[in-house]
C-alpha cells in the first residue's frame, strides 16, 4: 500500500485542526476570557448532550461504513469464486458448449478488471461487464443436457450463474450509491457545533485551551476521515481491490495452458 495516497486525507485533517484552532482564539480574543468563563457551565450542559449524540452518530456511521468495506470485499469474493466454479464445472461439458463458457468466464473477468473497476471510483458500472453476464447466463441456461453427468452438472451450472449475477448486482448497487449526502450535511453541522461549544471550556492558559481544541478537532477529524475510507469501498484512498478476478485469470490460463495477461 502506498503511503502518498492517504497525503490527501491527511491534509483533510491537518486542515480540520488548523482551522479548529484558528476559530478557538478568535473566539477566545473576540469574547473574552471572562465572558467565556461566565457562560461555560451552561455550555458544558449544552455539549454533554449535543456532543454525546453526536457521537453517538458518528460512530454508528463509521461502523456501518466499516462493514460496508467488508461486506464489500464479501461480495467480490464471492462473484470472482462463483466465475471460477462456473469455469471449472463448464470443463464436463461438451466441448463447443465448454468452449463458449470459458471464454465468456475470461472476457468477464479481463473487462471487470480492466474496465470497470476504474469506472466505479466515479460510480459507474460497466454495460459491457453487464452483458457478458447475460450472455453467459443464457449460455448455461439453453444448454440441453443429455448424459446423466451433464444432467448433474446443469442444475450446479445454473446456480453458479445466478450467484455470479446476485453478487454482480450487489457489488454495482455499493459503487454506484456512496454515503448520502444528507448525513455529510448532518455530520459536517454536528462538528461545527461540538468545536463551538468546546470553545467556551475556557482555562486561564491559551496553550491549554489550544490543547483542549486540538484533541477533540482531531477525535472527530479522524473519525470523519474513517467515514471517507470505508464509505466508498470502490473510490477513494483505501479500495477493494479485483484480486480474486485477477487469481481467476491466473487459473484460466494455466489450465488452458497459456501464460496470464500482464
């Protein structure tokens, strides 16, 4: 993993911080040490409540983006192992019938791999992707099985197929729908608030008010920053990447007796 694509996120959260701090001695220059002093104990109330349930927020949505990551790379796994069992199954068939499946299989996993995992860093699907599956979904299906291997091998054929469409559909339904807009908003609003409201914990030295600041603005920044990692298991700096599809490929090849593309 290279470090320099996280420069970006880090620079988010050195931004969040420098401008935390900056918003705290305006406030505490503007106001006044005494004024702020006067008003802390009400304030303190005010951000146990607005400061735990934003917390609360917070960190349910960075559990559910966490187990969307994972769910994610779930979902790839999956696709790419049934891709390679329909590939492998595909074998005890006749010959022009295997034919057209394995190279259906190949073209899949070469046109997820090459096209469409970068289109769903921007949240599109491939249509090509999507054809091929259709197309090897019909294959499986309008083949007649006449020998009593070929009668066992359909039903697991037919499955294997439709497990492969299941998990396609699922995994373009995550690329293409992110975190809603609507909760950045809600997220974004319950920081500006919490960072006000810890303005006002105002201690006698600047430099304890300015440490103060720092670590609640870096709490919520990183924990913000974690939404943007996992929330967009496709896009971003931390990516499910096609592995499993690229092992399939490895595994075409040597069985077809070919070296795997670059």
């Amino acid at each position: 993993m290279n470090p320099d694509q996280f420069v970006p996120g880090f620079s988010l959260i050195v931004a969040f911080i420098v401008i935390s701090l900056a918003g705290m001695l305006a406030i505490r220059k503007q106001l006044g040490l005494t004024w702020l002093k006067q008003h802390q104990e009400v304030v303190g109330h005010m951000l146990a409540v607005s400061g735990t349930l934003y917390a609360v927020i917070l960190g349910l949505l960075v559990v559910d983006a966490m187990q969307t990551f994972q769910n994610s790379r779930n979902l790839v796994d999956t696709e790419a192992n049934a891709l390679a069992d329909i590939y492998l199954l595909a074998e005890e068939l006749p010959k022009e019938p295997a034919k057209r499946i394995h190279t259906l299989c190949k073209s899949y996993a070469e046109e997820v791999i090459e096209h469409e995992w970068p289109m769903m860093a921007a949240g599109h699907v491939d249509r090509a992707a999507r054809q091929l599956v259709i197309k090897l979904v019909r294959e499986v299906d309008h083949f007649q099985p006449k020998t009593e291997n070929e009668k066992g091998i359909h039903p697991m054929l037919i499955q294997k197929v439709f497990d492969l469409r299941d998990n396609r559909r699922a995994r373009a339904t995550v690329a293409e729908n992110g975190i809603p807009i609507a909760e950045w908003v809600v997220l974004v609003i319950g920081a500006l608030i919490t960072m006000i409201f810890s303005y006002f914990f105002a201690p006698e030295s600047r430099r304890t008010h300015a440490v103060i600041t720092f670590m609640v603005s870096l709490m919520i920044a990183l924990n913000l920053y974690l939404l943007i990692l996992f929330g967009s298991p496709f896009a971003g700096d931390m990516v499910v990447k096609p592995v499993s599809f690229r092992t399939n490929l490895e595994l075409f090849s040597h069985l077809e007796g070919t070296s795997p593309p670059d």
